[in-house]
C-alpha cells in the first residue's frame, strides 16, 4: 500500500450472496470492487455457500484471490454449506472467538472479534450483522456494549450491516461512547429503477475508539450495481503517529 503507515482503510459491505442488481451470482465483479477500494481491513456480509450451483466457494474465494487472511462466522448452514459474514485483512489477523447475537425465533446472528497486526500496532476488529426488527437490536447491542468494555485493548474498529435506521438511533445510543461518533452515510437500496436519490438508509457503519481518528468516510457509488447496498469505505489514522500501538 502507498498510504502512510499510520493510516487505515476500513471496508464494510453486505455483499448479498455476490448476487447483483441484475440477479447473477458474480463472485468476480465482488472482487474487483475489493482490489479497486484497496482496504486493509474489510467485513463483508451475508457470504452464502448455500447452493452448489457455483464452482467456487464465496468464504474461500476472496481471501484466496485478493492474497488476504480471513476469519468467519457461520450463523446458517445446509449440510456442508454456510450462510455467514467474513473479516478479511492484508495484514495477519487472528481470531478471538464470536459472540452469539441470536434471539430466540429469530434469524441466527453473530459477532466476529478478532486482532490485526497493523504495521501501527495490534487493532481489535469486531465485525457483525445484526437482526431486522427493534427488539432484536435492543437485545444484540447489550451483548455488544458488553463485549466491547470487556475488551481492555485499544484501539477498536467495530463494524458490519447494523440495521440501525433511521439513523442515530439505537445503535449511537448504545455504543457511542466509548466509540467514537461517525458520518451516517446511505448505503440501502443500492439502486432501484426510477429512484435515481437511493440509497436511503444508513444502515452500514464503522465506528472506532480512540487513538484512532477518522480521516475521510465515503460510500462506493460505482458498485450499486453489484449488491443492494453500497460498500462504505472509511480512512483512519493513529492521533499519535509517535510511538507504536502497544
């Protein structure tokens, strides 16, 4: 990468199973929009290998091709199939486990917490999606807020399709502090035919604690094509670019 060693690009997408605003199923086209935006740390959601009507597998593909590591967590499966959400990092990454967002009738949710090993020192990453209806969130942003203050590294970058709208709403209420209020930019629907103001909702966001600070946030327009939401792409940095990250 040509940036400055203290500075960080961050990627969140839901991906929806590689499947377009066209309905093909184009592992490819996912791809290049991940070479194209260049992040070190990138969470995508909603990877499905549900079906064999492919020859690739979504979770293998993309660490593969790009030369990335890779953590996942499964929340659906079929036989030897999984619907799950991923955390990829051109730098090692190493998992610290999941959290188990689920509530009881509802999809199956999960958190992914791991640990980057960034040239500016070690950052913890927790990556997750959570549930469509209120309650549901109310409960899954407790367990994060907890797992977060558990968390006595610094700094964090949390991240993911939070389903959080209209916007700063219950996810702002619940997590900031001690995480660091963020741009609330549009990333769903992606693209709809007629309705050339789309996207709507804020429902993809980063977030992320001190020392880290927020340099420039922007959603990839180009790639509504690709998915039904947008990937949102944010640039940070290290306040204090003076001593390594312990």
């Amino acid at each position: 990468m040509s940036h400055d060693a203290s500075t960080i690009r961050v990627l969140t997408w839901n991906v929806h199973g590689c499947v377009g605003r066209d309905g093909v199923c184009d592992l490819e086209r996912v791809a290049r929009v991940l070479e194209a935006a260049q992040p070190d740390i990138s969470a995508l959601q909603e990877i499905d290998a549900r079906t064999r009507a492919l020859a690739q597998d979504q979770f293998s593909y993309f660490a593969e091709a790009l030369g990335w590591t890779a953590v996942s967590a499964r929340t659906l499966a079929a036989k030897d199939r999984h619907y799950r959400h991923i955390v990829m990092s051109r730098w090692p990454i190493e998992s610290l486990g999941e959290i188990d967002l689920s509530v009881k009738w509802r999809e199956p949710r999960k958190a992914i917490v791991g640990a980057v090993t960034a040239p500016c020192g070690r950052i913890i990453v927790l990556a997750t999606h959570l549930g469509l209806l209120p309650f549901e969130r109310r409960r899954q942003f407790e367990l994060l807020k907890a797992r977060i203050a558990g968390i006595a590294e610094r700094p964090q970058i949390v991240l993911g399709d939070f389903n959080d709208f209209p916007g700063r709403g219950l996810a702002e209420r619940s997590l900031c502090p001690p995480l660091e209020l963020t741009p609330e930019l549009p990333t769903y629907p992606s693209r709809l035919p007629l309705l050339p103001l789309l996207p709507l909702l804020p429902l993809d966001r980063i977030w992320h604690t001190k020392p880290l600070e927020l340099v420039t946030m922007a959603t990839l327009r180009d790639a509504g094509h690709v998915s039904d939401h947008l990937p949102l792409l944010a640039s940070l940095r290290v306040a204090d670019a003076g001593p390594r990250l312990a």
